[in-house]
C-alpha cells in the first residue's frame, strides 16, 4: 500500500499523489487549455463580429443570463477542464487525507464544481458558481499528510526570472519548452504559461547546468534581479506605444469606414437602452410624459445620489429614444422643458417618486453667468441638480 503514496507528477495518472507545487502547475495547464478553447476564440469573435457582442450583452441583462449556445459552450468547456484535472484533484486528495480510497471525497468534489451551472436565481446562482473557486483554493493551501513529510528540494523555489523573463531567460538557461511563451504571448494563456515557468524554472534550469546548487541560486537570483527590473519596464512601454497605434489604427479606420462607427453607436444605444428598460417596471410615453415605473420599495432603499443617478438613466432613455429624432433640441434649456415631462411613478399607487421641476429662465441666467465664467462649474451643476425633486417617503406596499 505504500507504493500507493508515491509521488506522481504524470498529468493523466491516478496513481499515487501530488503536492501543492504540482497541483498548482496542472491547474494553470487547465487554465492554458481554456484560453486556447474558449477564452482567446471567444475575445476574437466579439471584437470581430459587434453583432455576437451586443447580442450577448442583451441577454445578460435582460435576463442575467448568457444566451443558450454559449452556456451550453461554456459548460463544455468547464467538463473538459475537470475531466483533465480529474487525475490531480484525485491525487491532491489523497494527499491531503492520506487515506488511498478518496471515491467520496473526489465525488464530492466534482458534484460541487459542476454545481456552479445549475439553473438558480442570480443570487444563489453567483454562490454556486464561487464554490469551485473556494474549492481549488483549499487543494492548492491545505498541507498534505504525505508529502508534508517529505524534506524539501533547495531546486522547488520559485523563479522570477524565469517568470519575468519566459522564453528570453529559457535560451539563456536551455529551456527551450519556455519557447511556449511565444505562440501564448497572442492568448489569454500567456499569464498562466509565465508562472507555471515561475514555479518550474529552477527544476528545468538545474538539469541542464555544470554549476553547484550554491552558485546556481547565486546565477538565478542576478538573472531575477535583471528581469523583474526591465522586463515591467519594456511591457509598459510595449503597451503605451501599442495602445497609441491601436487607437491611431482604429482612427483611421473609422474615417475610411463611417458606416462602423454608426454601427457602434447604434450598440452602445441598444445596450444603454436595454439596461434601462430592466431597471424600469414599465416605460411609458405619452404626448406630455415620458414615464417610468418603479418598485417603491426599491426606491426607498436608494440613497440620495442612487436617486440621482436613476433619474440621470432615464434621461439617458429619452435622449436617445425622443430627442436623436429632434433637430431643434440645441440647448440645456430645451432639454429641461423636455426634462420636465420625465416622471419616475411608484408602480404600487402611480404615486410620483421623481421628477424634474425647473424655471427656465433661471437656467438660462445661470447658464449665461457660467459662460462669462461668474461662477464656477461645481455652483452651476449645484444649482441645475436643485432641480430635481425626489419622494424620500414614498408609500409602500
């Protein structure tokens, strides 16, 4: 039975068990699996196709949920992932336990990883999907029976050369399988690759070096020390300066394809609009109101500027359902006239929650005095927010 306690680093192998290091490492393997199956495709898809984008972007709020394909993907995905890292929960436990029969545990396990796709309410559904995490938490941290008995390898420390430096600090060591880091620098599996060779440096680095273990440390710490402090530099100028292309591409593009940037305005309206059709009971416009509906008790619970803020959305609503129609709308007066017609309704007795009570000529005054710059930005929005007027009491239900 002792035999049974043999470590075994062999990704697919259920025999014998892992430590933390190991189980750490075949977690980020499941990690670079995902990124390469669904993470990096579904990131190019969206930024190739804005239709999957806002489609996806509706039913998440509208309903709170992805739409079927791609919970059904997701779902897959996920079974994949436990399927290839069935092998290391099995040893992880055993580990951890010391026991060699782990059938319920392991069960246990896998039952509660799946639980996060089951159908639920958002609420119950969001603690479902934080058990897996916890999960994994407890198989990385929790000290094995087994192998905590083990002496320790001077080699298992982890390496931030290596991490910082991936296939740069790989040539220079003769670890070529660091050369991975290439293709992952394009996927969302780069981050997971650069602390698996973090963890597993020195292990790949000390089996092809002449030195002794006390000069070995000594070379790695100077390549570590040399990495970390130029290889953050080299990324953040890396990004600036792509960042600046990519905005200055996507300019360009723009100004060759206007139909684009209409097509993503168009979105980003629908997406706005969606949103605040989930906030809202009901909307309802008439000729003299632009209405809206809300749970009074909801209403109640919002703090000042949540009040605020909710009113702010339902003009948003009317700007871009009344007012992108509108030709003649040029100013802030015009717009409060407008405002005015906005009313937040108790969906319990229509009673009046908010809404927009305002002289225009004083926003005419106070808006030519800000002009001439009489008064400052912060004392004219000040005054403009006056304006409105909210039921702090409303009736409840």
């Amino acid at each position: 039975m002792s035999n049974n306690f043999e470590e075994n680093n062999k990704f697919f192998n259920t025999d014998g068990t892992i430590n933390r290091r190991t189980f750490i490492t075949n977690l980020l393997i499941t990690e670079i699996f995902e990124a390469l199956v669904y993470s990096t495709p579904m990131l190019i898809l969206l930024i190739i196709n804005p239709d999957i984008t806002s489609s996806i972007m509706k039913s998440a709020i509208q309903t709170g949920m992805f739409p079927r394909w791609l919970a059904i993907y997701c779902f897959v995905v996920w079974i994949m992932k436990i399927g290839l890292l069935y092998p290391s929960i099995v040893k992880r436990i055993r580990d951890i336990t010391g026991n060699y029969d782990n059938t319920n545990w392991v069960f246990a396990v896998l039952a509660f990883s799946v639980m996060a796709f089951l159908p639920a309410p958002p609420a119950i559904r969001q603690i479902l999907s934080s058990v897996p995490f916890v999960i994994a938490i407890c198989l990385m941290v929790l000290k094995g029976r087994i192998s905590g008995e083990r002496p320790k390898s001077e080699i298992f420390k982890f390496n931030w050369g290596a991490m910082f430096g991936t296939w740069i600090w790989g040539v220079i060591n003769k670890s070529y399988i660091t050369l991975l880091s290439i293709p992952l620098f394009f996927t969302t599996g780069f981050i997971p690759f650069m602390i698996i060779c973090g963890i597993k440096g020195n292990e790949w680095a000390y089996k092809n070096s002449e030195k002794t273990l006390e000069d070995f440390h000594k070379s790695q710490s100077k390549q570590a020390a040399a990495f970390s402090a130029i290889i953050p530099v080299v990324f953040i100028l890396f990004l600036f300066f792509g960042s600046i292309t990519g905005l200055i591409a996507f300019g360009k593009y723009l100004k060759k394809n206007p139909e684009a940037l209409k097509k993503l305005e168009n979105y980003s309206q629908e997406l706005i609009k969606s949103s605040t059709e989930t906030r809202f009971s009901k909307i309802k416009f008439t000729e003299n109101e632009y209405q809206f509906y809300m749970n009074p008790v909801e209403w109640s619970k919002l703090p000042q500027y949540g009040k605020l803020n909710t009113f702010h959305i339902a003009e948003n609503y009317v700007i871009l359902s009344v007012f992108k129609e509108n030709k003649d709308i040029k100013d802030l007066i015009t717009y409060a006239k407008e405002y005015r017609k906005i009313k937040i309704y108790s969906t319990f007795n229509n009673e009046i929650l908010a809404e927009f009570h305002f002289n225009e000529q004083k926003i005419k005054d106070l808006t030519e005095k800000y002009k001439k710059r009489e008064i400052p930005a912060k004392e004219y929005w000040k005054s403009i927010n006056q304006g409105y007027k909210f039921n702090e009491h409303p009736t409840l239900p």
